[in-house]
C-alpha cells in the first residue's frame, strides 16, 4: 500500500452484523480510515457522494443482480471510487459479473480479511 497518504473506506452492506464486523475492522486498518457505511446496498451511490471514499467496499446481496447495478451506477460516476464487491458465494461465475459490472475486485465474505488484503495490495501498490 502506498504510505504516503491514508485511504478512505466505506462499506455498504444489507447484513447488520458483517457491515459491523467490516466497519471495525477497517477502523482498526493501518493506513486507512472508515469513511461512512450504509446499510442498504441501494444507498450506495448516496453514500459514495457524501463520504468521498476511495474504495467502496460493495455487498453484491441477494439477488446479486441489485448489488451487480450498483457497482455500475458507482462506476458510471466521475472520480468513482475503486469498488470491491462483495459475496457470499465468491465463485467464478461471480467473478467475472462484478468484473462485467466494473467492479475493481471481488472478495468473499468467507474469506473477507485475506481477500480484502490482497484487493487492497493489487488496486493500491
């Protein structure tokens, strides 16, 4: 990760429980800052205006296909954040619909802390 400057996090997670985890987490991350969450997928773009983060850490949910929209409407915004979606089923077919949606990452909930770490270490050298 680049030293150089702190980034911003916001997650936007439908599961109170894992949007909790995840926030704490990220509060306690070296070199990165919680930004704001929101509790709804759906809120996502609301919450990338106000917060200004420089990674959206995105719950695909379920179905998927309302996380997958969001990715593109965060992607479609100039100075979009780098989105990290998010999965309970992190499977190849996941992979490549949040990469088609503009998604910079995917990352499974199963696998959440090792998989954010990469992400993080790919998007941000």
């Amino acid at each position: 990760m680049n030293d150089e400057r702190t980034l911003r996090i916001a997650i936007a997670d439908g599961s109170p429980a894992f949007l909790s985890a995840a926030a704490d987490y990220i509060a306690n991350l070296p070199g990165f800052i919680l930004a704001g969450t929101a509790d709804t997928t759906l809120q996502a773009p609301a919450l990338v205006s106000s917060a200004g983060p420089d990674v959206l850490l995105l719950d695909l949910g379920r179905p998927p296909v309302r996380g997958l929209e969001m990715v593109k409407r965060v992607k479609a915004e100039p100075g979009a954040p780098a989105v990290v979606a998010m999965t309970l089923f992190h499977t190849p077919e996941a992979a490549a619909a949040a990469s088609r949606a503009g998604a910079d990452a995917l990352v499974g909930k199963d696998s959440f802390i090792a998989g954010l770490s990469q992400a993080l270490k790919r998007l941000f050298p």
